[in-house]
C-alpha cells in the first residue's frame, strides 16, 4: 500500500461505492466553505468523466521528486539521483524554513522595501504527502485552510501551477513527456535508480512520479476534475 493519485474521484465512487461518494460530497462542500471565506468561486467536481487513477512509488517517492525541485530552486542544479534519505535532504529542509518565514520575510521586505525571495515549487512541496486535494484552476499560493474547515492534508494545490512545476522538472531530468507512464521502461528505471544511460533512467524515481503527476494534471485540466491524493 501507498500514495495513490486519482482524478475523477466522485464519478469513481458514483459508480463503485455510494456511502463513499456521499461522504466526498461532504468534504467537498466543506472545502467549498473555505473557498467562500476567500471569495473564491466553488469547485464544482464532475460526477460523469473518465478516471485516471495510478498508485505513485509508496509514500516516499514524492519525496525524490520533491528533493530535486528543492535544489533546482535553491542551488540552481540538480543533486544526484535520490536515496532512502530523499525526504530527509538537508536542501529541501531549507526549502520549508524559507517557506515557514514567509510571512515574517514579507514583513521585513516591505519595511526594507524589498520584496521576499519567490519560490517555484510550492504546489510539488507544500502539498500533503498522503492526503489532500488540487483544485483544475491557477492560483499562484497554496491554500492553508484553517483547521475548523477539516480539509483533509491542510494545504489546497492548483493543478494547473503543479502542471507547470512538472513540465520544468521533467526538462531538468530530460523526461520525454511523450513517455507512457506505465511503460515497462520507467518501472525498471526505478528499479536501477542511479544508473542509466540518460539523466531521466539515472533519476528513475523522479521520473516515475515526475510523469504520473504530469498525467494527473493533465486529466484535472481537462476534466475540471480535482486530483485527489488517497
């Protein structure tokens, strides 16, 4: 058992699991409570669309991914291919400090009429690695709903800004988009991480879920469907 990424998540359990898809449509109208907070317009999920579904590689591969954008962000050049330790980088620890500092650096710049350094991975990194949502629409933040909301993970993605984040993650480790996900090819790569004869079989891990997020976004645009992480 793992990270498993879905999108047509309501139409899924429409068809397959009713109590299930009553209980989505609650924590859907909770999360469109904390959209109204804001002033932002409903998320209205599709009950009738194709579903894309794909187990990611367990709870630690979002992590290797994760870890390159945090040194691609930091230190302008990738590590090298991740290892057991992938979650526990030094470079992606400093990643969520400067992320945890923001409001306090926004502070600071505006008083030394500086404007606080921008990140370019938050919706990959400061995301729930279990649980949570992103919404089929472009909003440069993440979302942090209060805890009174109970909006499962804590933090709300765009699906369109992860979309991007992908896009410039797969160019960095020279991932052909046109690869298919699920090609034999990509599954051995994470079994030989660190070796290959292009950056993106050394990078197997990376690439693995650098591609499986990609479609995921894909599909939410399309859809208009939320990618749920379950």
């Amino acid at each position: 058992m793992g990270l498993a990424v879905e999108v047509g998540y309501l139409a899924d359990l429409l068809g397959n699991d009713e109590e299930g898809a009553q209980a989505f449509r609650e924590e859907l109208a909770k999360l469109n409570d904390y959209l109204a907070s804001l002033g932002l317009a409903p998320h209205h999920e599709p009950e009738k669309c194709d579903v894309f579904s794909c187990e990611m590689y367990g709870y630690s591969g979002i992590h290797y991914l994760r870890r390159v954008a945090a040194h691609l962000d930091l230190r302008g050049v990738l590590p090298s291919p991740g290892g057991e330790d992938a979650s526990k980088d030094d470079v992606m620890e400093e990643y969520y400090k400067v992320a945890g500092r923001e409001d306090q650096s926004g502070i600071l710049g505006r008083l030394f009429r500086r404007a606080p350094r921008r990140r370019t991975f938050d919706h990959l990194l400061l995301h729930s690695d279990a649980e949570g949502y992103y919404l089929p629409r472009d909003f440069s933040s993440v979302l942090f709903p209060p805890e009174k909301f109970h909006i499962p993970g804590g933090m709300v993605g765009s699906s369109a800004r992860l979309f991007d984040e992908c896009k410039r993650l797969a160019q960095a480790l020279q991932v052909p988009l046109e690869l298919d996900a699920d090609a034999e090819a990509v599954w051995e790569a994470t079994q030989s991480q660190g070796k290959g004869n292009v950056p993106w079989q050394r990078y197997g891990i990376e690439s693995f879920v650098c591609l499986r997020l990609y479609r995921a976004c894909e599909r939410s645009l399309e859809n208009q469907a939320a990618i749920v992480f379950c």
